[in-house]
C-alpha cells in the first residue's frame, strides 16, 4: 500500500522497517493509553469522585479560558 505522502519523502527506511515502527508505534499508544487509565482510576478510588469532578471542571475552564476562548483587547471594552 503506497501512502499519499511517500512521495514528498526521502527514502531512508525500506517498507518493511516503516510497518515494523507503526506496530510498535500503535502497541506503545495502547500501553500508554491503558496506563492512563489505570492511573485515572487509582486518583479516583483514592480521592473519590466528587472533588476529582471538580478539580477537573477548573482545570477545564482554565483551559479553555486560556486558550480557546479569545481575548479582548482593552480597546474592546471601551
């Protein structure tokens, strides 16, 4: 299977090699993501749910606060 990119690349890596880091790459992703969630459940069993609910709404907020929603400018409120 060509990908659409492969012509914009130099080619450093045989296909082979290329399929090989995908699998790892995708068994890694699954590692990491079953670790993510391994760890979300020990903070909520240790925290219980409630304040995890809340502190994780702030953080949300802060978030989107700062970086999502756009500024005004001083100019704007005058």
């Amino acid at each position: 299977m060509k990908d659409a990119d492969s012509d914009l690349l130099p080619d450093l890596y045989t296909q082979r090699e290329l399929d090989k880091a995908r699998g790892r790459h995708r068994t890694l992703g699954r590692i990491e993501g079953a670790a993510a969630v391994v760890a979300a459940g020990a903070i909520f069993n240790f925290l219980g749910w409630i304040p995890t609910i809340l502190v994780l709404g702030v953080v949300g907020y802060l978030i989107y606060r700062f970086f999502v929603k756009p500024r005004k400018s001083s100019k704007d409120l005058t």
